[in-house]
C-alpha cells in the first residue's frame, strides 16, 4: 500500500531515518534506503567538501531516493545548498530555521522540501512557506528541541487538524507499535533518530552507541534552553550544567562550558565524561546495536503485528 508520504519520496516503507549529526553518514543512508526507507545524510556536522563526499558515495551505495538532513543554522549554508543542487539531490529536510529562507530555490531546482518542526505554529509557517511535507517532533526527540516541551502524542494531533500537507511524527519512536500509534493520530510516516544510532551503519563512536543500550528511563534530559534546548545523556558535562544553574547562571557562561565541538567530542569521538551526548528518551528501548536493514525490518513486523491486534480488540 501507498499513501501520501511514500508516493512522495518513492519509497516502500513509511520510515524515515533521521539526519542526526554525527551519526548520520553515507553509509547509514544508503543502508535505510537500501532497506526500503527513506536515508537522509546529515549535513549538520560536515564541511560541504565533507558533505559532497557523502553524497557521491551514498549514490554509489544505492539506486533509492535519499536525502540530505540541512540544520539552518550552517554557517557554510550557501554553499551546502549550492552543492545539493549541483549534485542533483532530489529530497532536502530542514530545520531549525525559517523555512521561506530555501523551500523557494530548492523547489525551483526539483527538490522535494520537508521541514521540522515543535509547534502548530510553526507548522502553518513551513506550510505557508511551500514546503511538501513537515516532520513534527516532540519534545522526547534526542538532540535540540523545541522550547515548549509538546510531547510527540500531543503535538501530532493537533498540527494534523491544522494542515493540508502530509505530517511526519518524530520524537520517541523506535518501534512498530509506536510508529502504528503515530499513524493513529494522522501522520503518514515516522522519522527515527535514536534507534539507528544503534545501528551498524552509524558513524557515531561504539562508546556512545553502547551507552544508548545502557540507557534506561530517566537517564536523559532536556537542557540548555537559554541556549538551545537539547536532550542529553546525564554525564559529567551535563552535571557540570546543572551545577552552574543551581549558581545561578546566563547564557554567556553556559557557552564558556559549552565550548566548541562538544557533540563530536562524545558522540563521534567517544568521549563519554567531557562530550555533549544527544539521544531521546526512547534510549531506554533500545537494547542492542545491529544493521539499519534489520532495524527497520523489526519495525515493519511489529507495525503488522500491532495492526492486527488492535483489529482484535474490542469495541465499546
């Protein structure tokens, strides 16, 4: 079967693996889609001589759609946007930013536009902007977040009645039966984040990707919000965090401690004291590290399954 989201990006599976930063290379792309989602290659922690590397290899590793994940923040964004269009990429998500900025000259170039976003609002502005599809993400997400703290149940609902494009649910989903209670409430697919960190393919450190499995309920959370709200890992550094709120603190001395390269320091180098460590809540399902294809196949069959059970349960 086909619906909106799939029809749009050509693929089999509702399933979108997410363009996370350090994690999201060439190789986790091309597995996802090879598997019958939708790959993204995330732009967000490379260099664009960095970023058409990963592209011309993801096209080599696979004949299916893929995309590129582009935070609006980049520094180097002109030229990230220029080498998409240059290297013929057909689906480009954004986020964190203002979606009007690009959704114009990409479409113009024959991209398929999706944009992320944590509130109704902002929703209806990526709409208004001309986007083809929105991922609306609670705030269980790993990595930066929305201010207001809208979980993903509560949030997918409500920009559903408000929209006439297709909704992609994001933010603590990493099974079939939450993808299904996903689809429930009106999205048409799920893009996964934290699930396929613990996978093969991810180019994020094996320190980080075991302590994902490690993980259990309430190990992570929501901080920085002076900054940017971001979901982490409790560690060292995120003690070093809640030491300086309970101070009493500014956003000018959060980002002396933040530094620079603190995400790359835990979650591609490893360092799991020091380093910034981004995952959602949902680490606490995740159990093992294993190929994205196998990944996403357990998802599937446990979609079928949660489908025929609820088709089981009683009516009142």
């Amino acid at each position: 079967m086909q619906n909106r989201i799939t029809s749009l990006f050509k693929i089999k599976y509702p399933v979108i693996q997410a363009g996370m930063v350090w994690a999201s290379g060439w190789r986790l792309a091309a597995a996802c889609s090879n598997a019958g989602a939708l790959g993204l290659i995330g732009a967000g922690s490379m260099y664009p001589d960095i970023l058409r590397e990963h592209i011309r290899k993801c096209k080599v590793a696979t004949d299916k759609p893929f995309g590129v994940n582009v935070p609006m923040l980049y520094p180097d964004l002109e030229k990230v946007i220029d080498i998409i269009i240059e290297e013929g990429v057909k689906i480009v998500f954004t986020s964190a930013g203002n979606p009007k900025t690009y959704t114009s000259r990409l479409k113009e170039n024959g991209i398929t536009v999706v944009h992320v976003v944590s509130s109704v609002k902002f929703a209806l502005k990526a709409q208004e902007a001309g986007v083809d599809a929105i991922v609306a993400e609670g705030f269980e997400a790993g990595g930066h977040n929305g201010r207001d703290e809208t979980t993903t149940f509560t949030l997918i609902p409500m920009v559903c009645e408000k929209l006439n494009i297709p909704v992609i649910a994001a933010g603590g989903i990493a099974t079939g039966e939450g993808m299904l209670a996903a689809m429930v409430l009106g999205a048409e697919a799920v893009q996964v984040g934290s699930r396929f960190v613990a996978s093969d393919e991810a180019s994020s450190h094996i320190n980080f990707k075991n302590k994902v499995v490690e993980s259990v309920e309430g190990d992570t959370m929501l901080t920085l919000k002076e900054l940017a709200p971001v979901r982490l890992i409790r560690n060292k550094f995120f003690d070093d965090i809640q030491e300086l709120y309970k101070k009493g603190t500014n956003a000018e001395e959060l980002m002396r401690l933040l530094g620079r390269a603190r995400a790359k320091k835990g979650m591609f180098e490893g360092d799991l004291d020091e380093g910034e460590l981004e995952i959602g809540q949902i680490a606490g399902l995740i159990h093992d590290i294993k190929p994205a294809a196998e990944i996403i196949s357990e998802m599937m069959q446990a979609y079928r399954q949660a489908v025929k059970k609820v088709k089981n349960l009683p009516e009142f």
